[in-house]
C-alpha cells in the first residue's frame, strides 16, 4: 500500500486529489496539509510514502517544504504539482530534490501512475516539459570536449546512461537505446547515482545540464 499526503492550499484541489486516489486499491492518503508548515508537520506524524505537493501556497511554499522534507532520514518522495508546465518555479522545484512534477490539469488515470512511478523510486520526467524546463532556467558553462571534473569517476556508458536520463528516458527506453536489459540499465543508473552523490534521477538530469553534459535543446 502506497501512503500519500495531499498537501495543496485549495480544499476543492485536495478533495478532488483524495477522491481520484481513493479509487485505487493499491493507495491510501494519509493526511491533507493547507500550506508547506503544514505538510512538514503532518509528513513527519503520518509517514507517507509520497507527497503531492503544490509548488505555490502560502507562508511557506511548495519548494522551502520540499528541502525540509528531504533533509530529514527516512524522507519520503515528492511530486510537484503545478498549474503552468512552465512555471517559474519548477526548476527550484527540481533543485530542491523533487522527483518529479506534473500538470494539474493532466488526466486523472495519470495522478495515480505519477504516485506510483515516484514511490518505486523512479523520476517522473516528461520529456518535453523538464527539458523546456531546464532550458529557461540552467545557464549551462561553456560548451567543450573535455568531461567535466565533476563526471569523472563515471565510465563512458555510465555517462551516456546519464546523458539518457537528462532527456527524459525511462530505465525501459534506455535499454531499447543502447541495446541493454532493464537490469543492466538499472544497475548503471544506481552507479551515477551513488558515484554522483545524487539522491534520484531527476538530481541527475539537472546535474547533466548544469555540467554541460547535455546541451539545452539537444534531441
């Protein structure tokens, strides 16, 4: 069973949230939290296994919430929700150690996947919206040959396997790509992780950005 907090400061959002994921047998929702305080005290008596969390709420807000959680042993993963698949703060969102975002508005049978995804540890990285994500806000170095310093303890696949999950690829198309087992994807991308010092994939992805390792844009 999946515990999850709904932490939004709109009742309507929480309740329609909670009557979605009430649904599914495999789900429980906790607790409901108004604001970030809120979600901080309620995580820590509730031990849920996954946080939705609104990114815009008042007094403290959705990414101070996120740092606060992650901070403490035993933190449970957060998905981002949020209104704009642009929004101004879903980068600090990801920075904060996230694993992932989604649209509001996106279907209903996606909410419960997303919680899903996260809780087995995986990133939910929509390729399209991250990338676009982290071409507005990552101000990338200066593009060269060299590996940055900070990659090179990863072997070459190990930095191509990153590379992958910058883009957005599931542990399942990374194998199509590079002609791998699931398993044998699976255990490079525990090796970026750990060798990286990274909490989760989507640490990964920005940290492949920032670096220089994928260029904004790139297909």
């Amino acid at each position: 069973m999946i515990r999850v907090l709904i932490a939004d400061d709109q009742e309507l959002v929480r309740a329609g949230f909670r009557m979605i994921l009430g649904a599914h047998d495999d789900i429980d929702v906790v607790a409901e939290a108004g604001d970030g305080r809120e979600a901080v005290e309620r995580a820590r008596l509730h031990k849920p296994d996954v946080v939705l969390m609104d990114i815009r709420m008042p007094g403290v807000d959705g990414i101070e919430a996120t740092r606060r959680l992650l901070d403490a042993p035993d933190a449970p993963r957060v998905l981002m929700l949020t209104t704009f698949d642009l929004d101004q703060y879903v980068y600090d969102a990801l920075k904060a150690g996230a694993s992932g975002f989604m649209l509001k508005n996106a279907p209903p049978d996606r909410l419960a996947d997303a919680v899903r995804t996260v809780a087995a540890g995986d990133a939910l990285l929509a390729p399209a919206i991250t990338r676009r994500v982290i071409e507005e806000f990552v101000r990338r170095p200066r593009a060269g040959d060299a590996v940055p310093e900070l990659l090179g303890e990863l072997t070459d696949r190990e930095r191509e396997v990153l590379r992958l999950i910058a883009r957005g690829l599931s542990n399942t198309e990374i194998a199509a790509s590079l002609f791998l087992s699931e398993a044998t994807v699976k255990t490079h991308v525990n090796r970026v992780l750990t060798k990286l010092q990274l909490r989760n994939r989507t640490e990964a992805a920005v940290l492949a950005y920032e670096t220089g390792l994928v260029a904004p844009g790139a297909a």
